[in-house]
C-alpha cells in the first residue's frame, strides 16, 4: 500500500514534466517553423544562401518538408508544404525520368521519394515510380561494373555522374563510391515507397551495411576494433569522419552519426533489434552517448569532424532511441539541441565542414529530432495539418 502511495504521489509530477517538455518543445518548433516559412522560394522550394550545392533547392527541400509535417498545426503549413511537395515533382521530366543535374543525387532523389510517398500525396505516382527507377539506377552492382568482392558493391554514394566503376589503375574520383548515408537514405525511401522487403536492391545493400560494421562475429575478432560500431565507408580512407584504426588490414574507427546510421540500416535490412550485430551496434551507442557531443574515438587533430555533425547525429541517434523505446536518453537528447536554438528560430553549427552553419542544413535536422523526442514523451503523433494527435497504443 505505501508504495502505491508514493507512486500516485509521484505521478502528478511526472505528468507535469512531461507537459513542460512537450510544451518546450512545441514552442521551440514553432519558431522554426518560423524561420522555415520565412526561407521558402517563390516556386515552393528551400534552396541555401551560402552553399552553391544546396542552392538547387532539391536537396534541403525534403528535409525542410520532414520538420513541417511533424510541427505544429497552424494555417499556413498546408500551402507552404504543398507548394513545396510540388516543387519536388518537378524532379521528373515530362519523359518520365530525372532531368535535373543533382549534386547530391541520393538525398535528393531518395527525399523527393519520401516526402511524394506520404498518403496525402497520392497525386505524384508517376513521379514515385520515376524515383523509383532512378534509385535503383543509382545502386553500384554489376549493371555499372560492381561485383559482390568489390567494398563498394550494393551501396549508394554521392557519385553525381553516370556510373561505371573505374578500371584497375584508373585514377576516379573518391565520390566513385558508396557510403552508408547515402545507403541508409536510399533503403528507407524505397521501402517507404512500396518496395517488397524481399527485393534483390535490398540484400546487395545489406552486403554493403555489413562491410561498414566493425564486427566480425568469427576468429579474425579483434578487441581493439571490432566494437560493434560503424565508420561511413570501407572504400577509401579520406571521408571517414574519425579516422583509421588498425593499417593491416586497414580498418576505419566507429563514429557516433554512422554507427546510429547503421543500426537503422540493419533494421530495415532484416537484421532484429536482438541480432548479433544490432545488439552489438545498440550496445556501443548506450555505452558511448554524450547528450552534448557525437561519440566516437577521434584523434585530437579530427574533433572539429565531430563538432561539425552534431546536428545529422542528433537526428538519426533520435530515431534510434525511437527504435530501441530508450524515452530517458531520446530526452536528454532533445533538451541538449533545444539549448542550441537561436534567437531567431533557427539552429547552426558553428563546425562548417558539413554545412551545418546554414540554418537551412541545421534547423530542418534539429526540428526532426525534437519532434521524435515529443512523440515518445507524449506518446503522439501529430502533423501540422491538423489539430490532433493520434495517440500511440501503449
């Protein structure tokens, strides 16, 4: 009877922290949102003032789109989001394919996909089946030269041109390539669009993920790298945030953006939340998580690579605590990037090797994770576009 007692006399309390959250949250969304509206161009699309590969506006636009789906309900959200929705459908020409010249054509690509495969967009089925296609084109596999002994094989990369994988000796840019972003981005849109789990797409991508762990699960363990966690590429050296572990065989540090990145992508791959590989993935983000700073073993010389991704870490490490039901450090998560928030609404960061200064790249990123955070507190879902929230099944 007593601890009963205490329970309801600790109940009214947590109720009250839990409206101050949602509460907290809500206003810091909607001075983004703020912020969002204000930056939208004239034909429905976010393009960034101070990057000249982000002004084609395909490739902020869909993050911008996540971050007012999920904000709250006023007005004027449903014509700005539209206009935005329609601005993406003009990815796809009058032929059916993908006309425009991307400099990121996954995120592009893979986003306009997103956002064209929510329910109140049904009017854009041509346009999904072209993105479709297209991600499938994207993929490195044996129509471009790729075979199952090549690193790079069955992922997505950042690649602008077409694709053919070089030939021994050939000098080839180190954007020839896939990475476990890019990968992670082009799976979930394609699933979220319709595509059987059971799709070939999916099993060279998850050869692809796999490479990208630091696991091995056999005798070639190693204890001072095989700590379940994932670095962006197996493929060259240069764009491994966090640096090289071990020369011989070369093997890359596991970093706290990539390793949350990688769970996700073992999950939509098939792999369970109580798989060896996912347990020893989920295992190091509890082990390593700093609420305030991306994990990772960084040497000294690499941290402003880590300060540089506070914002992506954030919003990906927030769907990860989604998956694993982990209410306590989504929270504490949500409270550290709502310290950020400028005065006028925005985020930035004030690390510029990802772009994340522009509270175009930021802000959108921030909005998401604190609105993941709210889902799991409040135990709502909730668009913009209407008043109500459709309370979880608990």
């Amino acid at each position: 009877m007593f601890r009963w007692l205490l329970f309801l006399l600790f109940l009214p309390a947590v109720s009250a922290a839990q409206d101050d959250f949602v509460k907290r949250v809500d206003a810091a969304l909607d001075r983004g949102v703020d912020l969002l509206l204000a930056s939208q161009s004239p034909d429905g699309g976010w393009r960034s003032r101070a990057y000249g590969a982000f002004k084609d506006g395909y490739t902020q636009t869909p993050f911008v789109l996540s971050a007012l789906l999920f904000s709250p309900p006023r007005p004027e959200l449903a014509p700005a989001y539209d206009r935005g929705v329609n601005f993406l459908s003009t990815l796809v020409g009058p032929k059916g394919t993908v006309d425009s010249h991307l400099n990121y054509p996954i995120y592009a690509g893979a986003g306009a996909l997103f956002a064209l495969s929510v329910a109140k967009n049904h009017q854009h089925q041509r346009v999904r089946d072209a993105l479709v296609k297209y991600l499938r084109d994207r993929q490195l596999d044996e129509r471009h030269g790729w075979t199952p002994d090549d690193l790079a094989y069955g992922g997505w990369g950042y690649y602008p041109g077409a694709l053919q994988k070089p030939a021994p000796g050939q000098r080839a840019s180190h954007l020839l390539s896939a990475n476990l972003s890019s990968t992670l981005y082009a799976i979930g849109a394609l699933q979220m669009a319709g595509v059987s789990w059971s799709d070939p797409a999916f099993r060279k991508a998850r050869l692809f993920v796999e490479r990208c762990q630091n696991w091995t699960g056999g005798t070639d363990f190693d204890p001072r790298v095989d700590d379940g966690g994932f670095f962006f590429t197996p493929s060259n050296a240069l764009q491994n945030k966090a640096g090289i572990a071990r020369e011989h065989p070369r093997r890359y540090r596991s970093y706290g953006s990539m390793t949350a990145d990688g769970l996700r992508a073992l999950l939509r791959l098939g792999h369970g939340l109580r798989s060896p590989r996912a347990t020893s993935a989920a295992t190091w983000l509890r082990k390593t998580f700093d609420p305030n700073r991306p994990a990772g073993d960084y040497p000294a010389d690499r941290d402003v690579q880590r300060r540089s991704v506070f914002y992506y870490w954030s919003w990906s490490m927030g769907h990860v605590f989604m998956h694993l039901g982990d209410v306590g450090r989504a929270k504490a998560l949500a409270e550290a990037v709502l310290r950020r928030q400028d005065a006028d609404g925005g985020w930035r960061n004030d690390a510029t090797d990802l772009r994340e200064d522009d509270p175009l790249v930021a802000t959108p990123l921030a909005m998401s994770t604190l609105a993941v955070a709210r889902f799991m507190v409040s135990g709502a879902w909730r668009t913009g576009f209407d008043a109500g929230g459709k309370e979880r099944s608990q």
